[in-house]
C-alpha cells in the first residue's frame, strides 16, 4: 500500500472524522428520543426514526438547494445568523442535557409521564 495521500483519500478521512464527530455532537439529543421510542415497540422506533432521518434529509437538501440557487444571497445570510443558530443550538443541546440526566437518574418518573 503507499502512503501518498491522495484527494480522494483525503476526502474520505475528512468524512470519517466529520461522521466522527457529528455523532459526538447528536448523540446527546438523539439517544434519549431513540431510547424513548425503544419502550414503545418497534413500530414506534421505526417510525420515529423515519420521521427523523426524513426530517434531516429535508432539512440538509433545502439547505443545499438554497445555497446553491441564491449562492451568495444564502452565504450572507448563514454567516449573519450564525451567532442565533449557535445560540438555539447550544441551548437545545443544554436542554437535551438535562433532559438525558432526569431519565438516567429518574427513568420511572420519566416512563410514568408517558404512560
């Protein structure tokens, strides 16, 4: 094997390491929505799981589709409003948090919620 990299080598680490870390990122808000659909069945999982990956796929294609289309326009727009998207972020992943903390600590409060 040789060890030049090569552009698409270098593309394909760069996607492991990104794979890598977004499921670092998502896991917190992610885990405690699958563990939940987990105690209601199967059919439950499947299509909570569906509405999620249908919702991402919407949400990574307009967005896309967008910045392609507007270029510019879109690009502008992202950068200005990149400190409220961290800022809604970093508060939905705090309430993720702490959500995640009361199942682990206190799952049979949880469950009986939804019961």
């Amino acid at each position: 094997m040789d060890e030049t990299f090569t552009p698409r080598r270098n593309m394909y680490l760069y996607g492991i390491g990104y794979a890598a870390a977004s499921i670092d990122c998502t896991a917190a808000a992610v885990l405690p929505f699958v563990i939940f659909l987990g105690t209601l069945g199967t059919s439950a999982t499947l299509s909570g799981l569906s509405g999620l990956m249908f919702g991402l796929l919407i949400l990574m294609i307009l967005v896309t589709v967008l910045v392609g289309l507007g270029r510019q326009v879109m690009i502008n727009f992202l950068r200005r409003m990149t400190g409220m998207i961290k800022m809604v972020g970093s508060w939905m992943m705090i309430m993720a948090g702490v959500g995640l903390t009361i199942y682990l600590t206190n799952a049979e409060a949880v469950s009986a919620l939804f019961s």
